[in-house]
C-alpha cells in the first residue's frame, strides 16, 4: 500500500482528499454515504469541491491561526477493473 498526503488549501482540496481516499478502499458515493447516514448528494458536494459554510469556517480559522490542514491515506496504486 502507497501512503498519500495531501495539504488542504480550499474547498476543492478537501473534496479531491476525501475521493481518493474512498476510491483508495474501494467505496462507492453510496456506500460511503450510508458509513455516515448522510445522502449520497453530500459526498457528491463534497468530492466537487462545494463550499460549505463548515469548510469556508475551517479554512478561515486555519488563514488566521496559521494552522495547516493534511489528510492522508493509505491506498494500492494497481488499477482497479
């Protein structure tokens, strides 16, 4: 497994951190949103990027603070069929 690190600047950050972290483990939108009972359209407007009032939130705090957001995750680089 190859570790991925990723540093989450905008919206769009996030939401490409949290899709390849899903792909990395195999899950659908679907199934992911089921994990967290929330609809599949809010993983959807997460993955796209979408600004939500909570993102917005985090990424002013971290601009005034001077605090830096990371994700990583664990994942196989071989292709899936």
């Amino acid at each position: 497994m190859t570790r991925h690190t990723a540093r989450l600047r905008s919206p769009a950050d996030f939401g490409l951190a949290v899709q390849q972290a899903r792909l990395a483990r195999g899950l659908t939108q679907r199934q992911l949103a089921a994990e967290l009972d929330v609809p599949q359209s809010t993983i959807s407007e997460i993955e796209s990027g979408k600004a939500t009032i909570y993102i917005r939130r985090l990424l002013s705090i971290a601009r005034v603070t001077g605090l830096e957001f990371a994700a990583t995750w664990e994942g196989d680089d071989a292709p899936r069929s």
